[in-house]
C-alpha cells in the first residue's frame, strides 16, 4: 500500500519506518527541513534501539523516503497517518493546533479518496474536528480514523512490528477494511485487531495511559507508608503482583512517572472530564503524588544533611525519564537537579543518551561527565535516577573510593539493602528500610 506519515517525531518515525518494514511505499513529511535531510541520509530523530537500522535498510530498498513538501507525500497515498505534536495547553487540555492546520492542509489538496488517520493521542471529538475541517474544503469523499499507538519508548520498534493489539475506530466499512488490511502482517500470531467506534478508540489511550499512571502513584503512596510503619514496599509489591486480578506490571516505587505519555495524557484525561462536567478525582490525586514524589525524594537528602545542602556536590546517575530513550520530557531527574541548585548544591551527571537534551536546559550549571564513575569525584553523594542497566550492578568498590562519604540516595531502588550494609554504605530508597552502613 502507499502511506503517507505526516510528522517525523518519536511515532512518525517509528510509524513510517515499520510499515515500510512490510513491503509498503512509505513516503514521511515534516516542516523541519534540517530533520528531513538527517531522515534522509538515515539517521533518526530521536534514540530508539533498532530504528536506525530499519530506516536505512527501507531507505536503502527504496520503500521509504522523507520530504518537506505535504502535497508530494500525499498524492498517491490511500492511507495518510497524522503524527503529530499535541502538547498540553497551560489548562492541561491537548493542543490540537498542529492536527488542526494540517487537516485544513489536506482539504485544500486531495484529490481522491483517502483514510485518514490520528495517529497521535488525542481527545474525544478530535476525529470529527478533522473531519470538519478537512470536509469545509473540499468534496472529495474521506473517511478519518482513530488509531492510537500503544508504543513504549526504547521498545517502540519491538511493539510496533509485535503488537499486543490494534485498535481501529472507524465509522466506515470501507476505511475498517483497509486498515484491517495494512495490519495484517503485524498480528499473524494471532494478537487481535480490535474494530470499534471512533470515539471509543480515542479514549482508550487515555484510559490505558491514566491507569497505568495511577498504579505507579498508588505504589509511590504505599511505598511511602511502608516508610512510616516499617514495612518493605518489595515484599508488598510481591504479595500484590502474585494475585492474578492484579498482575507484577507497573507495581515498582520511585520518584515518579514521566516522560512524553504519561504527564500529559493524564493531564488530557482530567482536562477532557471537566469539559464534560465530571470531576475524575483519582486522576487529579495521581497528577499530586507525582509531583510530590520527586520533592520528597529531595526532601530525603536534606533530612540527611540536616537541611543543609548549601556546597554540597551531588554525582546523578541518569537523565532520561526511563532507559533506553534521550526523552527528558518530565523527566523526574529535571525537578530533582533544579531543587538541588535552588539549595546551593552542585551536580555533576551523567546519562548514556540525554546529557545533550538535558545541557540545553541547564548549560553549564551542572557538569556533564562521560561516565559515570567520573561523576562521583570529589562528590558527597551519589543519587541514581534512571534505571540504566549499565547502573544496576556496579563495582561499588569503585563507587566507594571515588565519593567523598559511602552514601547513595536511589530513586530507583536498584540495589541490594544486604549488599548495601556489608559494603558499609549509608543507603536510603523508596519504601525500604534505610541501611545505615558505617555512618
């Protein structure tokens, strides 16, 4: 089939280099002319493992190809997916201005039929807003989708050419077909496409996201209970996870969600509610606890240091609001680093992936170092944030000699309470029992 990708960012990218990945002609389009010449030459917008190799190799067969100009890349296309931004507004709602404006694009150029596609997470309504705008246009017959992705970021190739399921929300037969068509080859094991109504698939992004959200706050909350009464949050999210009804998914204590999904899908899901005049409490509790999380995580090291965090230098291990992406969009590590400097603390970091994404935000205020153990030199504390695996089992021999006190703040809990007492560290996580080591 011919598809066009309107957008070259996390989902586009991603999007367009696997449908060319099964012998579709994909043809990507962006305004970002500097974008589309790296897309070009094959070299990704973003880090996401694997995606390099398919753009080349799809560029290579001549099956996809990137350009500036909307009309080239739609022409020929029977399916075009709309991959576009849709930021928070300052109330929390989606910004529809980017899917908006190009709907406007597309009434003015098509010529014949096309299935037009959301792509990006959007709110309830947004398929008939397109199609209002794209049908204020023009005559020619259309038909505009719900499609959401449901790609996790550093594992986005994987579920894209594997996924658990598809969900399409078509209002006609026609375009129904088509897609069913496209996906085809994705779910030849057997994982189901799922047909429904448009609005329906438009929310259930959201519904998804919002409730994977709220688990992870509901852990924060009993982990820091567990912190109050003296119990172990590893031992009670092992009793949790063990009941069927529940599952071990998404049950881990840290210092918060983050991430380009997550924040802002929640945030659309309660804006979205308020417009219907119904107040989504749980969702507003799960934006609260994980805002606090961070701050209190922070609160932890001032507690340490009686409050006093004026001169003190901490080394931070990961940038990246998870593994395996350079996504620093709400990244817990962001609110973390500022708190620390408001308190006259200095940082050193490291990250494999974000320390540029995050330099842009915080210049020289904080030192950027190319490995971890180089941040520790001269440090008062190391504070892990991300879950790198090249951060789970260092050799804490070197760790210890490098630090100024054996003291590490995890964020993450990482490591082991036993290992951490017979090192001799003072070693404080989330919802555990802190280890006082040799302090």
């Amino acid at each position: 089939m011919n598809i066009a990708v309107v957008g070259t960012g996390y989902v586009g990218s991603v999007t367009g280099s696997c449908f060319a990945e099964t012998g579709n002609h994909v043809v990507c389009v962006d305004v970002d002319k500097k974008k589309v010449e790296m897309l070009q030459q094959g070299i990704p917008p973003i880090y996401e493992p694997g995606l390099e190799d398919l753009l080349k190799r799809n560029i290579d067969a001549g099956r996809l190809s990137f350009t500036t100009n909307l009309q080239d890349a739609v022409k020929d296309a029977e399916i075009i997916f709309l991959a576009l931004p849709t930021p928070p507004g300052e109330d929390g709602s989606a910004d529809l201005k980017y899917v908006l404006q190009v709907a406007n694009d597309l009434g003015d150029i098509i010529t014949d039929y096309k299935v037009i596609v959301n792509k990006s997470t959007v709110p309830v309504g947004t398929a008939e807003k397109v199609s209002n705008a794209i049908a204020a246009k023009t005559n020619i017959d259309f038909d505009v989708v719900s499609n959401p992705e449901f790609l996790r970021e550093g594992q986005a190739v994987g579920d894209f050419l594997k996924p658990d399921r598809v969900v399409i929300g078509a209002d006609s037969d026609k375009a129904s077909e088509k897609m069913q068509r496209l996906y085809q080859p994705f779910v030849r094991q057997g994982n189901p496409i799922y047909i429904m109504d448009v609005r329906s698939a438009e929310l259930t992004k959201y519904a998804a996201n919002s409730y994977l959200a709220t688990r992870i706050s509901f852990m924060n909350e009993i982990a820091n209970i567990c912190e109050r009464v003296g119990a172990n949050v590893d031992n009670v999210r092992t009793g949790m996870g063990s009941d069927s009804r529940i599952g071990k998914q998404f049950l881990y204590a840290g210092v918060g969600y983050g991430g380009s999904c997550f924040p802002k899908d929640v945030l659309a899901l309660s804006k979205t509610s308020k417009q219907y005049n119904y107040d989504f409490n749980i969702l507003d509790s799960v934006i609260n606890v994980n805002a606090q999380q961070r701050l209190n995580f922070v609160d932890k090291i001032k507690a340490f240091y009686n409050g006093d965090l004026a001169g003190k230098k901490f080394a931070i291990w990961g940038l990246a609001f998870k593994p395996n992406t350079d996504d620093i969009r709400e990244a817990p590590a962001l609110d973390i680093i500022q708190a620390l400097l408001d308190e006259g603390a200095s940082v050193s970091t490291y990250d494999p992936e974000a320390m540029a994404n995050v330099k842009e935000i915080f210049g020289d205020k904080v030192d950027f170092v190319d490995s971890g153990y180089k941040a520790l030199d001269n440090a008062d504390a190391l504070i892990t944030v991300t879950e790198w695996h090249i951060f789970r089992t260092p050799d804490f021999n070197i760790v210890k000699d490098r630090l100024k006190a054996p003291v590490i703040f995890d964020g993450r809990n990482l490591y082991d309470l036993k290992q951490m007492q017979e090192l001799g560290f003072y070693y404080e996580c989330i919802g555990r029992p802190i280890v006082k080591g040799q302090l």
